[in-house]
C-alpha cells in the first residue's frame, strides 16, 4: 500500500509539473501577449434635433407615436480605443473606407490578427471609429439609405463588382496570381459580411467636422496628436478633417489626393503633416479591359504628382506602390491580407523614423 501511495504521488508530481511548465510554443504566445491598460467607447461631434413640436408627456413616453416634446442626438462619430501597458507612440486614429465600420481594423478576413492589435502591441494606443451614419454611429436625423446602397428599395447588390474594383481577383471568387488575399469560402464570406450600407446621405463636411472632434478628444484623453489612417473613401473625409491635433496622415490608397493650390493642400502644407500613401498590387500590372484598373492608374499617379509638388514647397510626402518594394499580391485591403504584419513593419517604420 505505501508503495502505491509513492507511486501515486509521483504522478500526480509530475502532471503538475507539465502543467505549470509551457511548452515553447506556449511561452512564445505569452511572450507576444497584450496587456490592455484602458479601454472604452465614446461619442464626438454631431448635434440634437430639435425637440418634436408639443409638450412631452411622462405617462405615456415612448408609447407616444407621436414623441412630443423629444429630441436625439444624432451625427456622431462612435470611437472604440484601447490604451496599452507600457505604450510610449502617438495614438492612431483608424477610420475605414466605403461600405465598412471599424471591424476591418480588428482582424482579418481569415481571423487573424488586424492593424488593430498589431499596432497595439507597438506600443501604440489605437481609436477605431464608426463614422456618422454608419455602423455604431448610425443614428441620424433623416433615415434614408445613401443613393450608392440601395436599388428599387432595396440593399443594392453587388458584391462581385466591389471584388473586382478592390482588386482581389477578376471574378469572384477567383483571386489574381500570388494574391496574398486569404484562401477559401469561409474567408471571403467573412470579407462580404463586413460590409453595410450608411444610415444617410455622404456628407463629407459633416464628417469632417466629427472626425476633427474625434482628433480633438484623442488629444484631450492621451495628451498627444493623432496619427491618422484612413482607407479608401475615408482618405477623402481624411482631408476634410481639421489638422489642429493631427500628427501625420497614413492614406491607404485613397480616393483622391487634395489638388494642388487647393484650400485643403494649402492647409495641410501649413500645418507640415507629414504623409505616407500606401497603394496595393494589381495596379500598373493590373488587367487592361477592367475599367477599374485605369481608375487605380490615375488615384496612384494623381497621389505621386501631389507628394512631388508637396515635398517641393517644403512638406513630407511619400508614395508606396508595395510591388516597388517588393511586396507583392497584395488589393485594396492590405490591412486584412496573409502579409498584414510586413506592412505593419513597413508603417511602423516610416512612424520611428518621424519619431511618432
């Protein structure tokens, strides 16, 4: 019997020891674990309608049909932020493009880690927003679905179209050679579910003015300006937005670049923001029938001829077409593909070498 008990005790010794020492695999993953200091969601910007005509009745209060005497606050930008241990970098402000919220920041298609945690374990604090009429933001006075979203009443199809024009493949769901697009069903259908239409029509100075409140409040939290991403059709609400508490700008292939002399380019040389553009594969290389592909052509130029004429009156402007860097495969969503982590690198080096 005693020994048995030894015995016994000699394996229950030895389970303990396998379970209070990890494997490497294990100590790898805790090495490159992320420990969240702070977090939270908050409102910027938008405004309060005016309170429905009649005087508001407590008895009844939402079974009023009516709702006399109420107001909404509506046109805000939502923001969600994590703040890491031990961060010592500007905060990054992310805001999405077209038909997108903040998800896309948060991991990618194929359920890996996004830009999102990638920056966070940089050391970066990260502000992800909705942007007014859209996602968490989506309450505004007059609900009506953005004339780009809808078709005879109607959630406007055309997922195969946006596959092309973003450049993953020709046609869905075949992906273009060497794409860094993730594989399979699973993670396309993923990518197709990221997408939802606005609330209300674009109104790009109205998102401006929320996005340059968005900034100023990520100042007023960290103490620090903002680095500011923006993707897509957000690069156009980018360059609506005040440079007040602006630190650079990070533009992944953006609609447009400000035109040169404008009001807006004039504002951002004044302010010396320092600009990274970023642009995918599939561009000078891209297929010659395709409409899209002569659209990419003249966003990729038009943004070289504004950095070439913003450095020169005395700004800080780079243009990155990835290819020239030998980073290949990669579409209009760079930030969620197999090869995310090596552009991280890449922005996360332009950002040291700036000193942000």
């Amino acid at each position: 019997m005693e020994t048995q008990k030894k015995y016994y005790l000699f394996v229950a010794l030895a389970l303990a020891a396998v379970a209070i020492v990890p494997c490497k695999g294990q100590t790898e993953q805790k090495a490159q674990g992320l420990v969240i200091e702070k977090q939270g969601v908050f409102s910027s910007g938008g405004w309060v309608t005016e309170p429905i005509p009649g005087e508001y009745d407590a008895k009844q209060n939402w079974l009023d049909p009516e709702r006399k005497g109420t107001t909404t606050h509506v046109d805000h930008a939502n923001t969600f932020y994590q703040i890491p241990a031990g961060g010592s970098g500007n905060p990054i402000v992310f805001l999405h493009g077209y038909g997108q919220t903040r998800t896309g920041w948060q991991s990618t298609p194929d359920g890996r880690e996004g830009w999102s945690d990638l920056f966070l374990k940089k050391g970066y604090p990260v502000f992800l927003v909705d942007q007014p009429r859209r996602g968490a933001a989506g309450a505004t006075e007059n609900i009506v679905s953005d004339p780009g979203d809808v078709a005879d009443g109607k959630f406007k199809v055309g997922e195969q179209a946006w596959y092309t024009h973003f450049r993953i493949g020709r046609v869905a769901p075949e992906r273009y050679e060497g794409s860094q697009f993730p594989e399979g069903s699973e993670a396309l259908e993923e990518f197709f579910c990221q997408m939802t239409p606005n609330t209300g029509n674009y109104d790009e100075p109205l998102f401006g003015k929320a996005l340059s409140a968005v900034l100023k409040d990520v100042q007023t939290m960290t103490g620090r300006k903002s680095i500011y991403v923006t993707h897509s059709q957000g690069g156009r609400v980018g360059w609506a937005t005040d440079t007040d508490n602006m630190a650079a700008v990070i533009a992944v292939e953006p609609g447009f670049a400000p035109e040169v002399g404008s009001d807006t380019y004039k504002k951002l040389v004044a302010a010396k923001i320092p600009m990274l553009f970023l642009f995918g594969d599939y561009i000078e290389n891209g297929p010659g029938d395709i409409q899209s592909t002569g659209f990419w052509k003249m966003v990729l130029q038009q943004c070289r001829d504004f950095a070439r004429q913003y450095n020169a009156d005395g700004g800080d402007a780079t243009v990155i077409y990835l290819p020239e860097e030998n980073i290949h495969g990669n579409s209009h969503f760079m930030f969620q593909e197999k090869n995310n982590t090596e552009i991280a690198d890449l922005i996360a080096g332009w950002l040291e070498k700036h000193k942000l």
